[in-house]
C-alpha cells in the first residue's frame, strides 16, 4: 500500500481553487523582480483530499490504536479542545493586537500560567517555550543568567545523569554551559557519591528528571536537591514525566528551582506527528524574574467582582529574552486551558493517580515475562528489557516492529540509554482495562514466538503499509526533495575557512 | 468530566493484580511530608459548562473575523482554503507522534517529504527541513549552521536592522551563552540602514550575514551587492524571507542565499494569536548535513518499495547528546501538513494568484492613503503588500479613532525605530476588498481632523 507523490498526479493547467478578481486599478508589476515560475502541484480540491486521507491511512494515531510509548504520554487528546482553538475569536486574532482587543486571550493565558505554578507549587510560569526542547533551554539559559546576574561567573557546569534523555546535555552545549555526566546506580537513582565528587563551585546547577526515566521516583531526591543546593547550583526539573506527579507532590515544594511542563503530553494538546507543543517553565522566587517573555500580568486589579481585570504582556525584568517571535504557541494555550478547566485541581489529581495505576497494573502482568531491571513499583511507565536468557539475535525493535502487526504502536526503544535492549511502557490513564488486557496478551505471544519462531519476529512488521525501511540507504542517497533544483548559474563562493 | 474510562471494579481488580490495596499505596517511594498537597485550582466543569467560559473569551477578541485587518508585521491574514482545515482534522495526523517508527507513520512521512519539496520550489533551494518552531527560531538555528560551517573559526554576524526587531531578539536570546557578536542592527541611523552599509562590517570573522526579503519595512531591496561582498569574505547569506512574496518575486536562491528562513503562517495557517507557526529552513546542498531538526528523506523498504523515513539522524540530540548542534527534537508536523496541503490546493498559479492580488490591492491602498492630507507613504519604493504610513497623530490615537470604525490599523513602528515616530505599518492581503480598503482610507482622513 503505498500512495503517488502530489506531484506525479499533477498536471499543467488544472486548479483546485478560484481567486475572486484584483478589483481594484491595476499597476504594472516590476518585470525585473518578477520570478519565472513556482514548481508547485496542479491538482484538483478532490484530489488533494484523497491524497492526503488516504496518506492519513498510513499512520497509526492515537485514536487508531494503543500508543504506550514511554516519556511521550500519548494520552487521548479531546475533542472539545481542538473546537475551542478554532473558534474564531482565537483562530483569527493577530499577535500584535493592541492589549485593550486581546483581553479573553490574555485572561486565558493568565489562568493558564497561574495553574500551572500552583500545579508545581512555583511563583511563576512563562507559557511561551515551543516544546519541551525549547523549555529546557530557556531553563538553563536562566540558570546561567542568575549566577551572572550575583557576578558568579565561574559556574559553568551543568551535571547531567546519564539515564537523562539525550535532550538534556544538548541544551546545556546550546546554552553555552558544560555537561557533566554522572552515574547512575544500580536503581537508577542518583550515585550519591558521584555527585558529592563532582559538586564544587564550578557547578551552575543539575538537571534531573522525576520521576526518573525510569520510571520510578527516586527515593533521595531530598538528598540530591540539598547537596547540590549546599554547593550554590539550582535544580532543574525535566518535567517529561508529570503525568505521575500532579496532586502527588510539587516540585517546588521538593526544591525544584525551574522546570518545564510539556502540555502536549501531561495536558493533552495533540503531538500533531510531531509538534506543534508548548514547554512551558516555571520557577521559583530566585528565578522568576529571569522567565522568558512576554508573559501575561495584571496591569490594573478589579475591585468590582462583575468587572474583570486589566491583563497586559511584559517582559519579567531579569528576562533571558525572547524565545519566539510572539508570544507563544497559543492554539496549545487554549487547548491545554480547556483541559484543566474541565478537570480541575481533583481531576488532574485523579489523572495522575490513574496513569500510576494503569502503569503498574501492566508491569505486575508482564512481570516475569520480560526482565526488569527496576523491579519495584513504578511511576506513570516502567522499562523492561527486549533480551531474554537463552533466546540469542533478538532485539527489542524485533519485539517493537512484531507489535505493529498487531496494531499496536512500539513502546519507545533504546531509551534509557543504561538499560540494555530497554522498552519504556507508558500507557496513560485514558486506556479502559481491556486494551491493556490485550496488550499483555499480545506481549506474552510475541514473548513466546521469540523462543518459538524468532524469523517472525525478525522479518516483522508484515501487516504494514510498509516493510523495514533502509535507513542507511536514505542517508547515503540522500534525496530530500523530489523536485529537479533550477540551476542560476550564480557565482557562488563555498564558505568557511 | 472525565476521560478515565475505569469502573470501581476495574480498579479493584487492577490493584488486587498489582497487589495492594489503595491507589495511594502506589506513591509510598514520594516522601511523606511532600506527599498529595493540597492544589489550589479551582472545580472541575462539565464540557458544556467550559466551552461557555472559553467561548466567552474567544468573544471578547477584537479579531479579523469581525474587523477588517489592516495588520502584518510578520503575521498575515491569507485567505485558507477549507479543505485545509479538513486534512488537519484527520486524527489519524494530529494524534500521531514524531514518526520515528517509518512503517506505522508513512503518511505523515510522506506529507513532510512533499513540504520540503514545494520549500524548496518556493525558496529556490536544494534542501528544507521539516520545519523549526517559527521564523525567529528558524533565523537562530540558521546562525548555528554558518557557525558550524566555518566549523567556529568564525564568531560574528551581522544583521540587517529591518529584519523583525523579534526576530534579532530571539537570535540574541538563543546566542547569549556562546560568545557570537552580533553587528549592523543596532545605532542611532538604524532606519535608514541599507543592504550596502551592511558590506563595511563584513570581515574574515563574519560567518553569516542576515537580511529580510521583503524587509520588516515592507521593501524589496537590491541584496546584489551584499550577496557578492559576503561571498567574497568566505561568509554565508541568509534571506528571511515571506512565503507569499516568494510566489511573485525572484526565489532567494536565484539572487544567491546560502540559507533560507522565514514565517510559514502565511502558508495556510491562522493567525492565532501568535502560534503555533511555522519555521521553514531550506539550504544549497553542501550545508544540508548541517541543518538541525527532522528531515525526511526518500529511500526503499525491504521489498524495494519506495518509503519515507527520518534521516541524517545522528546529527541530532537523542544520539549526539552533548555534541549535537542543537537541542530541538521535533518539529511543527502539523503546521508543515498544513502548508503542505496550503500550497497543494493553491498550486502552481493560485499562490501566485494570491499574491498578485495581495500585491494590487496594497499598491491601490498606498496610493489611496499618499492623497490623504496629513499623512505620507513613499510609494516610489518597490514593496510588496506592506508599508509605512507616516501619520498626522500619534498611532496610537489613530488606532483607537480606526477601530470604533471596525477597522484594526498599522502597527506601530516607533517603539523598535525611534525615527520613524508616528509610523504605522500597513499590511493589505487578498482578504481585504476595494471595499475595506476605501473605508480605511476615510477612515484614516477623519482621524486626522
């Protein structure tokens, strides 16, 4: 099953829309700036729509099947909220509206940044970080930015834990810092006395994920925060893992000093195959005033109870600066907003509560089944191992593309890096008890046709669009665009040294 | 409201499997004192109940929907054709993850591929990502890879002033820990900056060179020189560049960019108060191994049919950790499916369609407004579909006096250019009629008196 290109059902002259007429006294348009031609499709409106439905066949999606894909929280993204950001009233309001014609927009990002500080038990929150990438910079850019700020300028490290996901240390080279990578032991928590080794003044602050990738909390978190506290470094929280800890414990409260949320996972705006998020920061008293910007404040409180409030955007006054060009991904504001309004403080709670619960319940029935490195209760997912004793050439991405055929979506591979063979499993609370029963079904009978027949699973997936794809074929050919390149024939100097 | 599907005997029944009692017996490893705080948020509502409240603040926005728009300044109001909005809706898109596993995510794949190649069309280009997060970020990320390119030997960039003043902040943001030095745009005569006076401040240090096509101003000017002068220092030349001139105006790459960057959003996405966007990267092949984020390339599957799949993958974070370029891990996906299907309906001559009409009516609204006593647009410069207006009053006085007409006018521009006190920019598309156009322009003569 495979569908043409765009372009090869393309053809000259054919047009899926019509222009209304100029409409107005026409002027000569500047024939020396002019382009000659624009190698886009010609197709026909119903083309484009079976092209791109029938394209949408070949996905899995959450709404097609179970997605447990560990630290990702695949969980269903309502409706309501996808409605809610197209109301016109959001949909077609300019980014740079005067602050008296944006006030419902402003009012919703004020609630938004609010409760999620109080979520976290942090002073503020700055809703303008596109993805939890971007959150993760702007939290270590305002680390640095506070040791600069006290004229402590010898602080260059950040310490990473070497379960942390690859993201981590590349945020501290992005934001000009070092990552120092320390061990874990053999829980998967912090090595105490790796980390009292690396502690000195040099140390701008650590960034750790709770509960750990892994999957479980670490029980000397208090231990880590106060040591690396006591060393003048601020805790970051990677805040990927939330979806275990709302109404469980806030991490401002544990002495987290910044984090980020990403309320495309613990919030429910959809991962649209690959953005668009929002990773949202919080911080403490020391850091916010360090916030990206703009956010949202009261500029004028009410003192009537029927009037609303003066909301207005600004720049934190220590501000690391601008992460985006406006003021953030508002379309997942309104959506993350439409969430925590319909649960509220006791649902989001329940939410949690239900994701530790649906996480463990499949770890108790696959126990035995597949090695656990971690065995003990876990958080919102937990790792098992894709390798058994005695059956030799299997490979968790045997057992991830054999679960395909069973149209399930693989758990997320290879991640941690420290367990060998891992399969991180994260359910989410909105899976109904059924489909997690069939899930450990599905993973015993590929558990037994590893011993049984290991070549079903070595030639899986075969119920696919698509067989195992050659990615060492993709790279070395490299074909990136489909379209012939016109040559300019323009002078053109390689750059460089 | 609630969309935990359990039952009591579910749970019951789950807890007996995992073998405790409680639910809060799952939570015993979070220490006790910190345990279950109280939230401060308030009730829950039913959907009902919430899509009043949100309704409610959708209705107090002065928008484009009920006002005509006479604003850009790196958003504008296009036309979007509905199937867009359709293909969007598809859960079987908006419900997916990154597609890291290819044989259960072809349709997204595919969609990415088909969007770099039609950036590529658009902007004259060897290769395009899959996207950054918005123009601003993606003219970040294009400075990393001239950084790279000349492998951190060099360290400076100049950029041009009429360049989204939030664009040369957002740069500045990304670049405040690693020692770039940022040149050209700032002064006392930024206004009255010129490509040309950008040439004096190339030196054999200079790494990229950065320029807006049309500019923040809305002119189009000769990079010609420029072009030709960075070449000749070893350095790279970026054009931030509108989509939509594009579809009328000579590709970045004919006139000799290295890196193409720019805002999508005009490519079929809504306004949206500012997000989520759409970061376009497109490179000449040599830089291509350099560019951060997803790009989809073709390739084959194990019985030799053609498949889709992300590659040049170990440049990237998950893999290089520290020594990767950049941390970014996703992309817009959907943002990029909806330019993808944008410019598949607009085709070879709607976009440009579109533009041509966007292009008119501007040039009729500059004029119109050029007549108006009081007020005064150069319209003698080449531009596109926007431009200053300099005003009799205070923008800010004009604004308020368009608006009880039903009219959102220019932006100010005194706050970024402190010359160009009671400049308003205007932006006109082909949303906006002969119509509306004449309104603003009475408008604007009454607010004079």
């Amino acid at each position: 099953m495979t569908e043409s290109l765009i372009y090869e059902i393309s053809s000259p002259g054919r047009t899926a829309v019509t222009l209304p007429d100029v409409g107005v006294p026409e002027v000569e348009l500047p024939k020396d700036l002019l382009r000659k031609d624009l190698d886009l499709p010609e197709v026909s409106e119903l083309q484009v729509m079976r092209h791109f439905v029938n394209l949408s066949h070949l996905n899995h999606s959450i709404d097609t099947g179970l997605y447990p894909l560990g630290s990702c929280t695949m969980k269903y993204n309502p409706k309501v909220n996808e409605d809610a950001a197209r109301l016109a009233g959001f949909a077609y309001l300019h980014p740079l509206s005067d602050e008296e014609g944006s006030q419902g927009a402003l009012a919703l990002m004020y609630q938004l940044q609010t409760w999620l500080a109080e979520l976290s038990g942090f002073t503020g929150a700055s809703i303008v970080p596109a993805a939890g990438a971007q959150g993760e910079l702007a939290g270590i850019l305002m680390i640095r930015a506070y040791h600069l700020d006290r004229k402590d300028h010898k602080r260059t490290k950040i310490l990473v834990p070497d379960s942390a996901h690859g993201t981590n240390p590349a945020t501290v080279s992005m934001a000009g810092l070092q990552a120092v990578e320390l061990p874990s032991d053999k829980n998967g928590d912090v090595d105490l006395n790796a980390l009292r080794a690396a502690l000195d003044d040099s140390v701008a602050g650590m960034m750790i994920t709770v509960p750990s990738t892994l999957g479980v909390f670490d029980t000397k978190i208090r231990d880590v925060i106060r040591m690396v506290h006591e060393a003048g470094g601020l805790m970051y929280m990677d805040g990927a893992n939330m979806n275990a800890l709302m109404g469980v414990v806030k991490p401002g409260e544990l002495g987290f000093d910044v984090m980020h949320y990403n309320l495309h996972k613990t919030f429910s705006t959809p991962h649209g195959g690959g953005g668009p998020g929002c990773g949202a920061v919080g911080a403490n008293e020391k850091l916010v005033d360090f916030l990206p910007g703009p956010i949202v404040e009261m500029v004028e409180e009410t003192e009537d109870e029927n009037d609303a409030p003066l909301y207005g955007l600004k720049m934190p006054v220590k501000s690391i600066g601008r992460l985006k060009a406006f003021q953030g991904n508002f379309g997942m504001h309104v959506r993350a907003y439409t969430y925590m309004r319909i649960y509220g403080g006791e649902g989001l709670h329940e939410v949690s509560r239900h994701a530790v619960l649906n996480a463990n319940y499949v770890r108790a029935k696959l126990r035995g089944v597949y090695p656990m490195p971690v065995d003990r209760i876990c958080g919102h997912e937990f790792v098992m191992s894709g390798h058994f004793e005695g059956v030799e050439g299997i490979h968790a991405l045997d057992i991830s593309k054999r679960l395909m055929d069973f149209g399930i979506h693989p758990p997320t591979n290879y991640f941690p890096l420290i367990v060998p063979e891992a399969l991180l499993i994260e359910p989410t609370e909105t899976e109904d008890k059924a489909t997690l029963d069939n899930f450990v079904e599905v993973m015993k009978k590929i558990a037994q046709e590893a011993k049984d027949d290991p070549e079903l699973l070595r030639s899986a997936p075969h119920t696919t669009p698509v067989k195992r794809v050659d990615e060492v074929r993709a790279a070395k050919q490299l074909m990136v665009c489909c379209r012939p390149i016109p040559d300019y024939d323009q002078q053109r100097t390689p750059s460089g040294d | 409201m609630s969309y935990i599907p359990h039952t009591d005997v579910e749970r019951q029944q789950m807890l007996a499997a995992i073998g405790v009692t409680t639910i809060e017996d799952l939570f015993e490893s979070v220490p006790s004192r910190y345990r279950f705080p109280k939230l401060n948020l308030p009730k829950g509502l039913s959907e009902l109940e919430a899509w009043a409240e949100v309704q409610a603040f959708a209705e107090a926005n002065e928008h484009a929907g009920d006002y005509a728009l006479f604003r850009g300044a790196g958003a504008y109001h296009h036309y979007i054709p509905a199937a867009v909005n359709h293909v969007l809706l598809r859960s079987e898109f908006y419900t997916a993850y990154t597609p890291y596993q290819p044989e259960v995510s072809q349709g997204t794949l595919q969609a990415i591929y088909e969007y770099q190649s039609m950036l590529c069309a658009l902007t004259g280009m060897d290769a395009a990502n899959a996207s950054h997060y918005d123009g601003a970020t993606s003219l970040a990320e294009a400075v990393t890879v001239a950084l790279e390119a000349s492998r951190r030997k060099r360290n400076k960039v100049v950029l041009h002033p009429a360049i989204h003043p939030h664009y040369r902040a957002v740069v500045r943001t990304y670049h405040q820990g690693n020692g770039v030095e940022f040149v050209g745009d700032t002064g006392k005569t930024i206004e009255r900056t010129t490509a040309d006076d950008l040439i004096k401040l190339i030196d054999d240090q200079t790494a990229l060179v950065a320029v807006q096509y049309p500019n923040y101003l809305g002119n189009i000017e000769d990079f010609s020189k420029l072009v030709e002068a960075t070449h000749n220092a070893g350095a790279l030349i970026c054009f931030v560049a509108n989509p939509m001139a594009l579809a009328l105006f000579k590709s970045p790459g004919e006139l000799g960019a290295d890196i193409v960057v720019g805002e999508g959003q005009p490519l079929g996405i809504p306004l949206s108060y500012g997000g989520p966007y759409l970061g376009f990267f497109a490179v000449r092949d040599e830089y291509v191994r350099r560019i951060a984020g997803r790009i989809v390339g073709e390739t084959i599957d194990h019985d030799g049919k053609r498949a889709f799949v992300m590659t040049l993958r170990p440049r990237e974070q998950d893999i290089r950790r520290e020594k990767a370029s950049s941390n970014i891990c996703t992309n817009q996906g959907l943002m990029a499916l909806a330019a993808c299907v944008y410019m598949s309906l607009m085709g070879r001559s709607g976009l440009r369609r579109a533009a041509e009409i966007s292009y008119q009516r501007a040039h009729y609204a500059a004029k119109q407004i050029n007549k108006l006593k009081g007020y005064k647009v150069n319209v003698g410069a080449a531009f596109f579909n926007e431009f200053p207006v300099k005003c009799p009053k205070p923008v800010s006085a004009i604004n308020d006096f368009l608006i009880e007409r039903g009219i959102i006018g220019g932006y100010p521009l005194e706050g970024d250019y402190p010359k160009l006190k009671d400049h308003m920019l205007v932006a006109v598309t082909e949303m906006n009629s002969k119509d509306e156009i004449d309104l603003l322009v009475e408008a604007l003569a009454e607010a004079a008196k």
